[in-house]
C-alpha cells in the first residue's frame, strides 16, 4: 500500500470525523458512521478495468462519481433527513477530487 493511498483512505476517515465532532456533537458517533457509510459509493469501481488504477481520477470516470451525481449529493444536503450523507458523499467527492487535482500538479503535492 502506497503512502499515497494511506493518506487518501486517512482523508476518507478523518475529514468526516471532524465535521461530526465539530457541527454534529451532539451525535457525533451517528453523524461520523453516517457519512463513513457514504464510502459504499465506490462500489461503483467494481464496474471499473481496472477495479483500480492509481494514476485514474475517480471523477467524471465512475457513474456515482458523475458531475450529476455530485449535483444529486449537493441537493441531498437540502432536506434533513438525507443532510449527513450528502455532506459525506460530497466529502468522499472531494477528497477523490484531491487526488485529480494532485495528479494534475495541483495542491502543492
């Protein structure tokens, strides 16, 4: 496993933690398992051949990785009921998209 991958599976972990211990206390443990839950979005990669390819950006590739989707995972964020996973499929989406963006020479990687 490559520190690369290390990091961008630590991002999926710890960046939704954050967001629960910070604007979900109350419910921290729920909010955090919630939107970790959201990681089943990469079921999509099993559609994928490669299942997974280190230097392939996720977004704009995979079906629920689809500028739609992600416009369908913003609206989520709209009604309560569906608010913490949205805000973890978008979380998911972005910490994807900082792959893109390190692979592009962005980000200072």
């Amino acid at each position: 496993m490559t520190l690369t991958l290390i990091f961008h599976l630590t991002l999926h972990t710890l960046v939704p933690l954050v967001i629960a211990l910070v604007f979900f206390r109350d419910q921290w443990q729920k909010a955090w398992l919630i939107m970790l839950a959201t990681m089943l979005v990469d079921l999509d990669h099993l559609l994928a051949d490669p299942i997974f390819a280190a230097d392939r950006c996720s977004i704009g590739f995979h079906p629920l990785h689809t500028y739609t989707a992600i416009t369908v995972y913003l609206l989520m964020t709209l009604w309560r009921p569906l608010r913490l996973v949205g805000i973890g499929l978008l979380i998911h989406m972005v910490v994807d998209a900082s792959d893109c963006w390190r692979m592009a020479g962005f980000a200072g990687f």
